[in-house]
C-alpha cells in the first residue's frame, strides 16, 4: 500500500516558491507606513492606528504585523517569523500564536471568517488585505495624533504615544489602585 502514495511535489514545489518569494523581498524595500483598510502601520512610531485613532497593539504583535503586511498574498511560515522576531532565542509557537490572536483582537478579525490575517495550519499566516503604501493624509493622522482623547465626561486626556499596558500590566495596575483603594476606605471607616 505505501507504493500507492503519491508523491508530495506540492510540498516540494511551494518549499521553492516560498524561497523564491523571500529571496525577491528586500527588506529596505519596505521601511514605511503600509495602509489596509481604514489601518496604518508606522514601524517608526510603533503605532497602528484606524481612521487616525491609536490603537493599542503590544511591541511584538505590532513587529509580527508589520512583517505580515509587508508581505501580502505571501504565505510566512512560521519558523521565518519565529526567526524573525526573536532571532537567537529559543520560543514556543504559543508565542506566536499569541501575537497573531492580540492583532486579530486589535483589528477586529475573527478567526473563523478572516479578512486580513489568515491562519493556513501546520504552514504559517497570510495577509489577506490590499496593502498600500500610506498615502500623505494617513501620514499626516499618524504625525498630528499626539494621544488626545476625552473621557465619558468630555474631559480632555492627554497621554504619550502608543498608550498601552500590557495584560499583565493593566492586572498589575488594577491589583495596585485596589489596594490602595482599599487601605484609603479602610483608613476612612476608622
């Protein structure tokens, strides 16, 4: 029965095409802002924004991204990303796959029905979007957004860029403010 096995050119032929395709790719070919959708990228601020607005998107999810995005159409495999992003350091996939999971919830692109990154098992990821260079308008909303915003309230807040907390950030802030919270109501009762 193992004669009947046909044989993998498949395998082999897109072994070839995937080195073809990154051969062709030079990385300071791409070294700007890339626009999707309502989406840019700025790997030189680290922001991704939509219509103009930041939003908030971790260092290494931002990086997997940018990589993603400058490489449309393209199957990555998942050894080139993993090689990629933490070069000389030994991680396991769930890395990445917790990357991909933190971009597809900042984009607002379920899984099951993708429209921009796409998960092809045992291979690696795809872009799906149009990818265009970011025209001078998108340019302009990544200069002049300088992180103001306004509460519930309509107060103005003003922040840094690329204001983000990492999940166990924000648990530890929140675990923090409630402590103190608790010592100050605690203080008041007596």
């Amino acid at each position: 029965m193992s004669s009947m096995r046909r044989p993998e050119l498949t395998s082999d032929r897109r072994k070839v095409d995937e080195l073809a395709v990154r051969d062709t790719i030079d990385d300071a070919t791409v070294a700007g802002p890339l626009a999707f959708g309502p989406f840019v990228i700025d790997p030189e601020t680290g922001r991704l924004l939509e219509s103009g607005h930041v939003v908030p998107l971790a260092p290494k999810p931002f990086e997997t991204l940018y990589f993603l995005a400058s490489r449309p159409g393209r199957v990555v495999p998942k050894a080139e990303l993993m090689e990629r992003l933490w070069p000389g350091t030994f991680v396991t996939d769930d890395v990445l796959v917790q990357c991909v999971v933190d971009i597809r919830r900042a984009l607002r692109d379920p899984a099951k029905h993708p429209r921009i990154v796409q998960t092809i098992p045992r291979r690696g990821y795809q872009f799906l979007a149009p990818v265009r260079t970011a025209d001078a308008a998108e340019l302009a909303a990544v200069a002049g957004d300088r992180g103001v915003s306004a509460d519930s309230r309509g107060r103005t807040l003003r922040f840094g860029p690329a204001p983000y907390l990492s999940d166990g950030q924000l648990e530890a802030a929140i675990g923090i403010l409630g402590d103190v919270v608790g010592r100050a109501h605690h203080k008041s009762r007596r």
